[in-house]
C-alpha cells in the first residue's frame, strides 16, 4: 500500500508564499523606509545588557532623564535579539515571520468559517497586497497578528475563548501600542451584537490583561495620549489619508469596491456586528492610511465569510455555463 500523500493547506501555502515573498519584495522598504528601527534595536539591547528595564530617557539630548514609559520593551528585545543572532537580515526574518503567521491565520479563520478555499486563498492575497505598503521593521506588526487572533477569538467564542483573549492582550500589550484597536474591536462586537454579556465579559478580560504590563494600568492612558498629540499627528505621513494616486491607495479603492459588489451581489444582510466592524475599519482606514492593513485583516475576511455561499452559486453557474459551450 503506496503512503498517502499528505498536500499543504491552503493556510501552509500562504505562510510559505508571504515569508519568502515578505523579505525579497519588500525587505529593503522593511528597513528603510522608516527610522525607528535603529532605536528599537538599541532600547532592546540597553535593557538585555541591562537585564532589567529602565524608566527614564537614555539617548535623547534634549529629554535626558525625563520619564521613559516602556511600553514596547518585549517587541524590542525581540528586535535586539533578532539583530544580536543576524544582524538587520535577522531582524528581516522576524518580522517575516510575523507577517507570514498573520496571513495564515487569516486563512485558517475563513477556512474553519466554511469559506471555500479557493475564496480564502484569494482573499489572504488581496488582505497582502493591501497591508503590504506598511510592513515595516517596527513593533507594530506584532499588531497585525493580535489583530487578526483577536477576530478568530470574538468569532469562536466560549470560555476558553475568554481565557485566550486575557493572555493575547497580556502579550499584545507588552509589543505594541496597537492593542487599543483590538479594545475598539471588542467595543464595536459589544456594542451591536445581541449577546452583550458575553463582549462585556471579552472586554473585561482585555482590559486585564492589557494592565498586565511595567506601567499597569496606566499603559491605556500613555497610549492613547499619542492620539490626542494633534501637532505630531497631523504632521507625520502614515497618519495622514490614503493618497489615491499611489500604487496602495489604488489597491484599496479596488478592495472597497469589491466589497460594495459584493455587498450588492449578497442576498443576504450582512450581521449587524461584521456591519459595525465594516464601518468602523473603513472609517479609520479612509482618515489614515496606517490603518489599511487592519482593515484588510478585519473588515475584509468578515465580508468574504458572508459573500462566501454567493461566491459558491456564481461559481457554480459559470462552469455549467462553461461546460455547455
């Protein structure tokens, strides 16, 4: 008896496809592109030398010995660590990794939804191109993938689901800033689904895990104090809205029309959650082009899980309408 071949899913080929294709399309970008790496590195490897953290300002002049709030310090050590192992391409691998993971469990949820492979290969394709302007060397990454685990987790449910969240956000909350989205992610399933205790219960959870972190509770405040600094906002490029005229805004305006057909195509109406999540994402992505890659992973695999039995019935009457010819 001849050993049965056992074939990649469709969530292997997209992990394989995006780790290789992350670091040759994209990896000069990954590290150019932007000038916070160096000082990622550094903070990292300051607190491994160190073997602790620190609390005040060690390399700005003009700021010396001022408050320091670590709230990225575990994504920077990972960066020190990634360069002390292999230098900038060890620092290009993980955030390889990253990238490639994010876009595999994006496949694995619309395959576990029920989506049609084919559809769910398609669609972590399209959610790439569209994220793949901002994938830079940078500890928000680790958001892409929070992100991405969190919508598995509000779309899976149940206790254990409960459990999984508290510890996402411990983690999420110790690499990045970003777990203030998945807050609002949570807020938004909370704040139009008919099951509100089950998101308070979610929301609670996020909310304790997130204080699990070197500066407690106050992460949530110093975070998002960020948002509320207009002048650097309104001054700094990724914040600013899509330019249309550029090869990533004119991926996204083709993705938003999509969905606008496929919402049309739809018989169905889409949940009044998925609408919000819809809403909400388009919204961020239109007022700062940063958040494009969010809703690609969010808003887009929601949409695709609804259109999916459309998707199957056009698929269905274009090959008997080949085969009769």
């Amino acid at each position: 008896m001849k050993p049965r071949r056992v074939l990649p899913s469709p969530a292997d080929i997209v992990f394989i496809l995006f780790l290789i294709a992350m670091p040759l399309a994209r990896g000069w970008q990954a590290l150019n592109t932007d000038g916070d790496l160096g000082r990622h590195i550094r903070v990292g490897q300051t607190m491994i030398e160190r073997g602790a953290l620190f609390y005040t300002d060690r390399f700005s002049f003009t700021a010396a010995n001022q408050p320091f709030v670590p709230y990225e310090w575990l994504s920077e050590v990972l960066f020190a660590e990634a360069h002390r192992q292999g230098g900038l391409a060890g620092v290009l691998v993980l955030v390889a990794l990253v990238v490639a993971a994010t876009y595999a469990v994006l496949t694995l949820l619309l395959l576990r939804a029920g989506v049609d492979p084919s559809l769910a290969f398609l669609t972590a394709l399209v959610a790439g191109l569209s994220g793949a302007f901002h994938w830079l060397a940078r500890p928000h990454v680790f958001t892409l993938l929070g992100a991405v685990l969190l919508l598995w987790l509000l779309e899976r449910g149940g206790r254990l689901a409960l459990w999984l969240v508290g510890a996402l956000f411990v983690a999420w909350a110790n690499l990045h800033g970003g777990f203030l989205y998945g807050l609002v992610l949570i807020g938004l399933y909370l704040a139009s689904s008919t099951d509100r205790r089950r998101y308070a219960l979610t929301l609670g959870a996020a909310l304790a895990g997130a204080c699990l972190t070197p500066s407690g509770p106050g992460i949530v405040a110093h975070v998002g104090g960020y948002l509320g600094k207009t002048y650097l906002v309104d001054r700094t490029a990724e914040y600013q809205s899509p330019d249309f005229h550029e090869w990533y805004g004119r991926v996204f305006m083709v993705v938003l029309l999509a969905i606008l057909g496929a919402l049309a195509l739809s018989r169905r109406r889409l949940p009044l959650p998925w609408l919000a999540v819809l809403l909400a994402n388009t919204a961020f992505a239109l007022n700062s082009a940063r958040n494009i890659p969010l809703f690609a992973i969010t808003a887009l695999p929601l949409v695709v899980m609804h259109f999916d039995s459309t998707w199957r019935e056009l698929r269905s009457r274009v090959l008997v309408r080949f085969r009769a010819t």
